[in-house]
C-alpha cells in the first residue's frame, strides 16, 4: 500500500499544492483525489466528461486511475489535450496511443474522443471544438511543461484569453527537447515542429483540475509556477487563479 499522505501541503493564491515523498505517492494521492471526484460528480448527474494529458509525468496516476474498479467509466466522455501534427497513425509516440494504452484500453469510457492531426488542421479543431463545446468539462488530469507549459502552449503561443478551443501551434524548441528528456524520442530531429492542443482557457473551464508534476527537470518550472509573475512567460503560473486546482509535486519536483 502506497503511503499518500503529503509531507507538506500549502495554499498559493488559489492553487492547493501537496508535495509528497517521492512520485509513487504523488500518483497515489492524486488518482485517489480525482477518482473521489469522479464518485461525486457520478453520484449527482448521469455522465461526466473528462481530459487528459498523454506524458511519462501521468504514468502512476493513469495506473491508479486504470486500477480503480469502483469507477464506472462507462458513464464518463473522455478527450485529450494535444497530439503531434506529422506523425504516422501508428507511431508509439502519438498521445492517442499513449492514452489508449496507459488507460482507455484498459477501462473502456463510454466515448473516447481522440485528435486526429492526419485530418487537415482547420477541419480538425472545428470538429474536436463542437465536441468539447457540447457540455460542461468536468474535470482535467494534466501536467506541467519544463517549460511551463499547459498542453502544448508554450509560452511562444501561451494566450490566457486564446479565443479557440484547439488550436495548432508550433512547438517551441524546450517543449521538444523535453520529449528527448522523457525518452519519447531518441533524438531531437525527430520531434515534429507542430502540433493540434487546447487552448489554455479550454482547460481552465473545466470544474476541476488535477495536476500531476513528479521528477527533478520539472523542479524549475515549479518554482516559477509557485513563486513567480503570472504571466505567459510560464504558462502554468495560471493555475493559482483556478478556482479548483490541486497541484500534486514530490520533494524531486518541488525541492527542498
């Protein structure tokens, strides 16, 4: 049984923030919190629609999520946040394949609404938009750029009042070399320059937000989330006006 109880937990600004031991707890806590969540939300409607992002950050989150039998996925709606423009339909490092395994195959939503980045790019963000605007987001699982970014907007096209939904962007060259980092890609060349994501006050209507921020690289971009100007320049600095935020980070990510 994983340990989830927090070595420190804080307010700032809005943003609730818990910094666990290490990221098995990290991923422990926030999946129980969310999955509490998801019970709730169940409990007073029929469905509910949720996000998610597609990163080695979610890992234990997603496994935990994935093995919670107690939820009945069947009446949950599920979107993602961002997908590579460019890449083959069956690249492994596409997020639709990434959620598919890590989760949707595992649980089986009652619908699953993924990117398709091989349509063209205007057609595509009308259809994903229409989609996203037929009801309320209930609740969001996303991370943390080291970069700062939310989805893929990196400071370069961050846009807190972005009047889309999704948008395609191109990426910035932190945001790419991170995907090395992770070990989604062997070397930087290969990372594709563009990519469909949500825009930043999509993410930020949903009710209820649930940040998973584990391992040491993220440590700057927390920092600057916690301490510094709200401001496009670290995108994730919005997160402290949320009404509903809990921003989940280890002693790697957070410091100290």
């Amino acid at each position: 049984m994983v340990d989830q109880q927090p070595v420190l937990s804080k307010t700032v600004d809005s943003l609730k923030v818990h910094v666990y031991k290490d990221r098995a707890a990290l991923g422990a806590a926030a999946a129980a919190d969310a999955a509490k969540r998801i019970h709730e939300l169940l409990a007073a409607k029929p469905g509910i629609r949720m996000i998610f992002a597609a990163a080695p950050s979610q890992n234990e989150l997603l496994n935990h999520l994935a093995g919670n039998h107690s939820i009945d996925w069947s009446r949950i709606t599920a979107f993602h946040m961002d997908e590579y423009i460019g890449l083959p339909s069956d690249a492994p490092q596409r997020f639709s394949r990434y959620l598919q395994e890590h989760l949707f195959d595992r649980v089986k939503p009652g619908n699953v609404h993924l990117i398709d980045s091989s349509s063209t790019v205007e057609d595509e963000c009308a259809r994903y938009a229409k989609l996203l605007k037929e009801a309320p987001i209930d609740i969001v699982c996303l991370g943390i750029g080291e970069n700062g970014h939310l989805a893929f907007n990196d400071p370069p096209v961050a846009d807190f009042n972005d009047r889309e939904v999704i948008k395609a962007v191109e990426l910035d060259d932190a945001c790419r070399q991170q995907q090395v980092n992770d070990g989604c890609f062997m070397d930087f060349a290969d990372i594709p320059t563009h990519a469909l994501t949500l825009t930043i006050p999509a993410l930020l209507e949903a009710a209820h937000l649930f940040c998973a921020v584990p391992g040491p690289t993220k440590r700057q971009a927390i920092e600057r989330t916690l301490n510094g100007p709200i401001s496009t320049a670290c995108p994730s600095t919005i997160l402290r006006k949320h009404t509903d935020c809990t921003l989940y980070v280890d002693r790697d990510s957070y410091g100290g």
